[in-house]
C-alpha cells in the first residue's frame, strides 16, 4: 500500500531504516544524518506490504517540478517494482499539483560505481534523461548527474 507520510518523526525514522539497510548506495554518514533531517520538511510517500514500511520516496517542490530527494527500498524488496511503483505515484501525484517536470540528482558515470549504474538504468528505464553533470556539487569525488523527465 502506498501512502503519504505526515508525521516528521515517522518520516526521518523510516529514512534511517531503510537507508541503513542500503550502504552500497548510502555509505557517506554525514550525508545519511542529512537525508534523515530534511526529509521532515519533503513530502513523504511510503510503500507497506504486510504491515511494513518497505520503501519511501521524499519530493522536494520547486516552483515548475519536485526533485525526488531520496528514494530506497530495503534490499530484501529489490527488484519487486516497488521502485517504480514509488515513482509513478510520485509523478502522478506532482501532476495533481500542477508541476510540468520531474528531477532526480544521482551519481553519474564518471564514477564507476556499479550500484549507480543500476541506478541510472533504473531512471532511464523510467523516462528520465540525462540533463547535466555537476563534476563537484557534492564532492570532485561524487559527481552529480541531474536527471529530468516530463511529466
């Protein structure tokens, strides 16, 4: 079952969850403790199956879009559509709120990160296309790719 998420504190203690479970994609713990905080203030779209909250998504709303902030799905729920089941709502819902785009910012290729390259194969597949790489928006490290799509 896929629903909104009000409550601030359930919001950042499902983020911690999750993202704990996923240190492959989320390993940096500054920026674990980062997403935990800011997802209070997002809009927070949960996914259960049987009682229990398996993934989310948090939208940050820009004036024309929602940047999808961070997205995870426990490890033991991969490859179930759960992923694209979030997304899709988190579209759909942007369109009853009137946005024309929908963003999300990953690491891109000139990384070699394996689990990213799924991630980007991930996007793709759901209609996102390349836009821009930012080489040190979050580290020369972790180069940022930010992804859009139409909706």
């Amino acid at each position: 079952m896929i629903k909104i998420v009000e409550n601030k504190e359930c919001k950042s203690k499902v983020c911690l969850k999750i993202l704990r479970d996923l240190p492959e994609w989320f390993g940096i713990e500054a920026a674990i403790q980062d997403y935990v905080s800011e997802v209070k203030n997002c809009t927070f779209i949960s996914f259960e199956s049987e009682g229990e909250v398996v993934g989310f998504i948090a939208l940050k709303e820009n004036p024309v879009s929602f940047d999808m902030y961070v997205l995870g799905v426990l490890k033991s729920h991969h490859r179930m559509s759960i992923g694209k089941q979030l997304v899709e709502y988190a579209e759909e819902y942007a369109k009853s709120s009137s946005k024309k785009y929908m963003t999300v910012k990953t690491l891109s290729a000139d990384h070699p990160d394996s689990n990213y390259q799924k991630t980007r194969l991930f996007y793709e597949r759901m209609g996102y296309e390349h836009l821009e790489v930012f080489k040190t928006l979050w580290d020369e490290d972790n180069p940022c790719l930010y992804m859009i799509k139409c909706i």
